[in-house]
C-alpha cells in the first residue's frame, strides 16, 4: 500500500502560523498590523505564502540556474547593516543550493558585501568568482551595487546579462517610496548611502524574471501589493510604503523568519530536509552576522538579536519551522497506520 503524501498546503499553512505569529518587536511593541497584511498577501498568493513562494522557485529554478538574493539594510549613522536580512537571504541561498541545486547570488551594498559574505559561507555554501560559480557544488557569489542611479541602470544590466538569472528575491532590502526616496521605519530618507537596487527588480520584472519579496514592515522591496495598507494603518505607513510588487508577497513578523519559511517549504517540497537548516546553525549565523557587523536595530547594538529578537528565540522558532519539514518526510509512514488502526476488526 502507497504512503499518502502529507499536504503540501498543510505545511505551508503551518510555516505560515509560525512565521507570522505575533511575537516580534514590531508586532508587540509598535502594534503592526501583521494580520492584515498578511490576510493580502495570502489572497493574492491563494494560499500560504510560504508555500507560493517557494513552488514559484521550485517550478522556475533548476540546477545550475543563477537566482539573485537582494538583501542589506544599512542602518543610518552607523555604515553597517541591520542583522536581519543577510541571515535570511543566507538561509534562502543555502535552500536554494541544497534543495534545487542553483547557485545563489547575493545582491547589496559594497560595504555589506563582507557580512553577506559571513552569513553566506557560515551557511555552508562555498564563495566564488563569477568564472568559477559552476565549478563545484554548493558554490555562491556576492555582487556589490551601485548607490549612483545612473551606475546602478548599468549595474542592472550587467548582471541580468551576465547570469540570467532564473528569480530574484529580495529578503529585508529597502524599497523606494511614492516620492522616488527610500526610507527607514521612522520616516527618514536613507536614500544617500542605499544601493538603488529597485533599479535592478524593475528591469528584472520586465524580462519577466519571477520576483519574490519578503518584508516585515513595508519598506522593503517587493512590498507594493501591500502598499496601500501600510500607508494607512503602518506608523509613517504614507512616507515608508514601498511601491514596488512582487510576484509572491510574504510578509513576516521579522523578514528572516519570512525567508526561514520559504526556504522550509522549499525543504519540504524536494523531500530534502538538510536544505533547512536547525537552531543551533542559527545561533552561530547571528553570530556570524554580528562579527561581520551586524547590528540589531532595536538595541542599537552589537548583540546576537535580530529586529530586538534575542538569538535563543530565533533558533527556537527555526526549530519548530525544522520539525515541520522533519515531519513532512518522516511520518507518512506512521500517520497512515493510525488511520487504519481506526478502522473496526
């Protein structure tokens, strides 16, 4: 007798509730209307978000096949990035290599290049030179991107030209507002010092390249679908929404969980349970992050949280998101012979 396969939409829909559980700074301290933006995207996916995203990979990605990862917030006055987004872009590359067998390109500013590159190794993956990407398994790359518009136009096209690439995700990357700017969650330009790397999601959308964006407050990139809500229910909402959208929204109480829980259902849809990763490589990725500079937000300080999130706490969540994907492959076997010992003798 065949062992019925566990719902794809059932773990989805579980990712889901973990991801989106309101237990973060921004949800519990600032009030965010996470359910909200989460009820639309989840109508535009139609269905788990998680889930979405990660068959739009699945069904787009094959190996060998480039996938540009956008991610680095930088933080105002200090030069160095926020530590969620460079961890999650982290865990998505690693997915993306393991399960599909891709090979991911990390997308950012040239000063956060040494962090990307920390998250990403720390990750497991293998750094290389743009000639040597399909030499080996596992391997990444990381490109620098221009804050200058017009070198960012010709940065663009470089790098769809050069790759190819079969996706682009943005994971905790800024994205640009109504008035063209791009903006921090108090309202404040950091458009001087930011990558203008909507430049490079638009011209991606219009090869039509599959575009996915994964925020926490909506003034990331690929956020657009949510716009509307953010500028009226988000504190500064009006000045911060990002307007450009994505193919597949997922929002999260905290981007990197948002990219834990694609890359999980990813995980679980090539019955591949090592391409997620588990709490304790999670605790040594926040570390990681923070040796390369890494800041949590909340705190102002270099310490292992990620947006006021202690690092126990994450690794905790990465657990259950792990016992999940664990779960979609291991019990199949087990849950259909309960359902049969419900049958009378």
């Amino acid at each position: 007798m065949q062992t019925p396969a566990i719902s794809p939409e059932r773990i989805g829909d579980a990712v889901d509730h973990l991801v989106t559980a309101p237990i973060s700074n921004w949800t519990i301290l600032k009030g965010l209307p996470l359910p909200l933006l989460y009820a639309r995207a989840r109508e535009l996916a139609g269905g788990s978000i998680t889930l979405a995203a990660a068959r739009l990979l699945q069904q787009n990605v094959s190996r060998g096949d480039r996938v540009l990862i956008l991610s680095g917030f930088i933080m105002r006055d200090y030069g160095l990035p926020e530590t969620d987004g460079p961890i999650g872009a982290a865990v998505l590359a690693r997915a993306l290599s393991m399960g599909l067998g891709a090979v991911p390109i990390g997308v950012s500013e040239d000063s956060i290049v040494p962090c990307m590159r920390a998250c990403f190794s720390t990750a497991g993956l293998i750094p290389a030179e743009p000639g040597r990407l399909d030499s080996g398994r596992h391997r990444y790359g990381l490109s620098g991107f221009p804050v200058n518009e017009d070198e960012a136009r010709r940065a663009a096209r470089d790098l769809l030209d050069q790759h190819r690439p079969k996706a682009l995700i943005a994971v905790e990357r800024p994205g640009a507002g109504k008035d063209g700017e791009y903006h921090g969650g108090g309202g404040f330009e950091v458009s001087s010092f930011t990558a203008k790397t909507d430049i490079l999601y638009a011209e991606a959308r219009k090869a039509g390249i599959p575009t996915i964006g994964i925020g926490d407050l909506g003034n990331e990139l690929g956020m657009g679908a949510v716009a509307d809500i953010v500028a009226s229910d988000v504190p500064n909402g009006v000045v911060i929404a990002a307007q450009q959208p994505a193919d597949v929204t997922v929002v999260a109480n905290i981007s990197n969980w948002g990219a834990y829980g694609v890359a999980a259902c990813l995980a679980a849809l090539t019955d591949n349970s090592d391409a997620f990763h588990d709490g304790q490589h999670e605790k040594r990725l926040i570390e990681a992050c923070v040796q390369a500079g890494g800041i949590d937000p909340v705190g102002g300080q270099l310490r292992l949280y990620v947006d006021g999130t202690d690092a126990h706490t994450n690794a905790s969540l990465v657990d259950l998101l792990r016992s999940i994907v664990d779960l979609s492959q291991r019990e199949g076997a087990n849950i259909s012979g309960y359902q049969s010992s419900w049958q009378t003798k």
